[in-house]
C-alpha cells in the first residue's frame, strides 16, 4: 500500500511566505471580494501550500523513470517508479510469459527493488485498473489544513501579518485584509457628512453600513465592498475612532469621547517601584492573583483558564476614577479588539438591567464609565462588585451584593489640616457586602488629593501607611492585603511591589500567614 504524504513539523515553524504566496491570496481576495482576517486566510494558505509540495513530491518521484502500467512491455534492465508503492524504484532483472488460462498472452516481470527486495509485476496487460493513471500520493490524517493550523496556527498568522503589512498592495481595517485595488474613492464632502451622522448620535459608536445611508455611493457597488471602502477612509481621517470589538467595526467621533478614555485617570497613574517578582512567595503569587490588579502581569497560564464570573474587591483608585481592573481574570469577561485601543460596549446592572455606556481601555488595562454607578449603589473602598458575561455578544453584567442601609464598625481613613493621615475604627453606613481586609471608609474623597500628591519614596509612604495600620491593632500586626489596600488610598502600586518590599526589608517581619508587624528598630 502506498505510504501517505506527509511534510515534516519543522516545514511549518519555519515557513517563509513567497511573493507567490501573497500573489495567490491577492486572487483568491480578489475572487471573494470579501474583506478577510489572516486567520481566514491562513486556512487558504495550507491548503495551497500542501497541494504545490505534493505536486513537487510527486514530479520529483516520478522524474527518476518511467511510470510502472501493466500494458506496457518491459525489458531487462529498465529502471521504473511504481506509484502504487510509494512511488519506490526497481530495476527490471528478468522478464518470462506468464501463465493463466484466462490471460491469453501476458510477461511476469521480476524487479529489484531500491530498498533490496524483488517483487514480481504483470506486464503487457491491456485491461487492468493500474493502466489509466498512476495512483496519487494519498495525505496523511494529520496534513489537512485545520490539524496542521491547530498546532501551528498562530505561527502561520503572525508570518502572514507581517507580510501583508509589507504588502502596498493590501490594506487593513479591524483585523481584515483586501486588495487596495478593489477599494472605492471616498472624497472629503462624503467624510464631512459621516462625521455630522456621528455627531447626531452623541457618542453612540455607529456602524458603516449604518453611516453608508447618509451617503451617497455610485450605484451597483457592492455592499461589502463600499463598507470597506468608508471604513478605510475613516481609519485614515483624525476625527474618527474606531472602538468596535473583535469582530465588529464601530465609528465614534474622537472628541465625543470621554476624557478618561482617552488619558489615564490620575489615580490609575503608576509610577514604577523597581522590583524582582521572583522574590515572591507562593502564599504572595496567590494573594496577588485574587487582588485582580490590572498592573499585576498576565502569566502564560492564566490565559488557559476559562472564567465566566469574577468577584473583585474595589480599591480606592477605581472607586475615584470610576473604573474597573482589566485583570488577568476579569478581562477574559471584556471585548477585546484585533487593534482598537478602545473598545466602546455595554454594562448591564444585573438587578436593574440599567445599561451603562462602557469603554474598555485596553493599551492600560482599565474599563471606565462607572462612576455614576458607584455613586448611586454608595460603594466604599473594598466594596464587592461581581461580573459575569453578558446574555448578548459585547455586554457584562455588573452587580452588587446589596444590603439594607446599616452601620458598622469599619476602618475610617481621616485627614488632617497638615495633611498627615489617621485610620480609626468608626460606625460608618454601609450598603453593600464587602471584604474585611480591604474596606476602608473614605468620607471625602476630594479630602485625599493633597495626601496624594504628596512627595515621598515609595520606602517612606509604606513605612507610614504600617505605622498608622498597626495603631488600630492591639497584636501590632498587619495583613498584607490591608496593607495593598491602604497604600492605594494614597498612591497607585500594585501588589507585587509592595510584597516585595515587605519580603525583603528588615523593617518588616513577617508573623505567618502574609501577617507582618514593625521592627523595633522602625
């Protein structure tokens, strides 16, 4: 039986792209007319990539002699290929008649084959199924274009963006490519009247087939393709913003947008703390992944981890900026985009259904549009807020536990007139479940700016944040998720930096389970 054809797994992780492999993509864009993303394209680039090796193994097996048919005859000494075994060779050692009273006339041909068996061939046969064409190489299981994708998809992507980037000819729009050749002119007074379209919407991000009826195209244009066509023009004019996600284009005006989408909010503003992450302890890593801190790193590994809720505590910067941590958990619930910076969607109250206009800021990790939302559910420092994904595609639900308006004994932050800060265990209101360790009560959130803008090494401002922790403690400890939570009323960090410095400094020693208290000497 004939051995499949196969390519070794080295081919794939090095493969180059050729001018002829963006040439035969060109057509197949072309025929399609259909703007397509490098992982559609990649599936047309296998396939035809499989058939042109084959076709070279196959000539290149047959070019070492001639064709092994039963019909034809054969002499001593000629070399043959025989396509119905692996397209092997042999030499023909001796030919005799063969003898089967239903064959009337035919030659039993002996064959030295190249790997140094003999086998015996009927020749001179004018019927047989093998005279018709030589068998072709079958493929193996595993060289399909979807297998082969499966294991090397994301190579093959990559090496394709790169190329097509290069490529003049070729233009990108929200992840999908098309033949600059096939686009349609779109001129200055067709731009003006998208533009007066988006700002009857007030900031509502539209799409272009929805922006196209306000524009008039030359007739019989192809849908897909006048879309395009806007989309790319849009792309390259200033006072448009595309925010729609993965999968979808969406056109806002850029000066409809809200300030903090466009710079970070002041609290979410992180000055780097130097600091070697190795130095972690496992109980430190695991704290740290449950603190769902936007600044914290995406490990390899979280990205296999399928999550569809997430309950987070709130720090005090999200809480001022009306934001939420685009962690490595939560921002598996968030659209993401194939290049928008931002991505415009829509947060749903899981008890109301009230929709909140969101936007997910993805180059710094954040999702803004939810102070007025915090205002209205009176959230606190370390207050609890649950996400999970949303009934429809680009929606999340947002949600507090609530609870009947009461009081309780929480830990107060207070300001003095020199701006020196204390924390004291005062009966606040409070309206929503929240996490022990981290709720701090802040009763006038302006009353914290000049703390925050106060000059000090991250050192000096941790080391004062303890002193006044361990005063509300009659033990003098500290957790370490307190401490993450306090520090962050008055300067952005996240968890890896300051447990770095708690593992590492003498000032600080650590009493078990991530609790630590001052040294003497501090």
């Amino acid at each position: 039986m004939a051995g499949a054809f196969s390519l070794p797994n080295e081919y794939w992780s090095f493969i180059q792209i050729t001018p002829q492999d963006i040439e035969s993509l060109h057509n197949f864009l072309f025929e399609r007319e259909t703007p397509l993303t490098a992982r559609d394209l990649s599936f047309e680039f296998v396939e035809a990539r499989i058939k042109a090796e084959r076709v070279a193994a196959e000539n290149k097996q047959k070019s070492g002699g001639k064709s092994f048919l039963p019909k034809e005859k054969y002499q001593i000494g000629d070399d043959l290929i025989f396509s119905a075994f692996d397209w092997n060779r042999g030499k023909v050692a001796a030919v005799r008649a063969g003898v089967n009273p239903s064959v009337p006339i035919f030659d039993v041909l002996t064959v030295a084959m190249d790997d140094g068996s003999e086998r015996l061939f009927a020749a001179d046969l004018q019927e047989h199924a093998l005279n018709e064409a030589p068998i072709a190489i079958p493929e193996s299981e595993d060289m399909t274009p979807a297998s082969i994708l499966h294991e090397h998809g994301s190579e093959v992507e990559m090496k394709l963006e790169a190329a097509f980037n290069a490529d003049e000819g070729l233009v990108k729009i929200a992840g999908r490519w098309f033949p600059r050749a096939l686009l349609v002119d779109i001129n200055q007074g067709q731009l003006n009247l998208a533009e007066a379209v988006l700002d009857v919407s007030a900031g509502e991000p539209l799409a272009a087939d929805v922006l196209i009826k306000d524009i008039e195209f030359p007739a019989g244009i192809n849908s897909k393709l006048a879309e395009f066509s806007l989309n790319y023009a849009l792309q390259n004019d200033e006072r448009f913003d595309e925010v729609g996600p993965a999968g979808q284009v969406l056109w806002c005006l850029r000066r409809l947008e809200p300030d903090f989408v466009r710079e970070v909010p002041p609290s979410l503003r992180y000055i780097e703390v130097e600091h070697d992450r190795s130095l972690l302890s496992p109980a430190m890593k695991n704290l740290e992944e449950q603190l769902d801190d936007e600044l914290t790193p995406v490990q390899s590994s979280d990205s296999q981890k399928v999550i569809s809720s997430v309950t987070i505590p709130l720090i005090y910067p999200h809480l001022r900026a009306g934001t939420l941590p685009m962690s490595a958990r939560t921002r598996k619930l968030f659209p993401t985009a194939y290049e928008s910076p931002r991505v415009r969607f829509t947060l749903v109250d899981g008890k109301t259904k009230q929709r909140i206009a969101a936007w997910v800021v993805r180059d710094y990790g954040y999702v803004y549009g939810l102070r007025e939302w915090y205002k209205s559910h009176q959230l606190i420092p370390g207050s609890l807020v649950q996400l999970r994904a949303g009934e429809k595609p680009g929606e999340v639900i947002v949600e507090v536990k609530s609870q009947r308006s009461a009081k309780d004994w929480v830990r107060t932050v207070l300001i003095g007139k020199d701006g020196g800060f204390v924390f004291a265990m005062l009966k606040q209101p409070i309206t929503a479940e929240f996490n022990d360790r981290m709720v701090i009560h802040v009763p006038d959130f302006k009353s914290l700016d000049p703390v925050w803008e106060k000059r000090r090494s991250f050192e000096e401002l941790v080391l004062s944040v303890m002193r006044e922790l361990t005063k509300s403690n009659p033990q003098g400890h500290v957790h370490a998720q307190e401490l993450y939570a306090a520090v962050n009323l008055v300067r952005r960090v996240p968890p890896a930096p300051l447990f770095t410095l708690l593992e590492t400094n003498p000032i600080f020693k650590h009493v078990g389970d991530l609790h630590f208290r001052l040294s003497e000497e501090a």
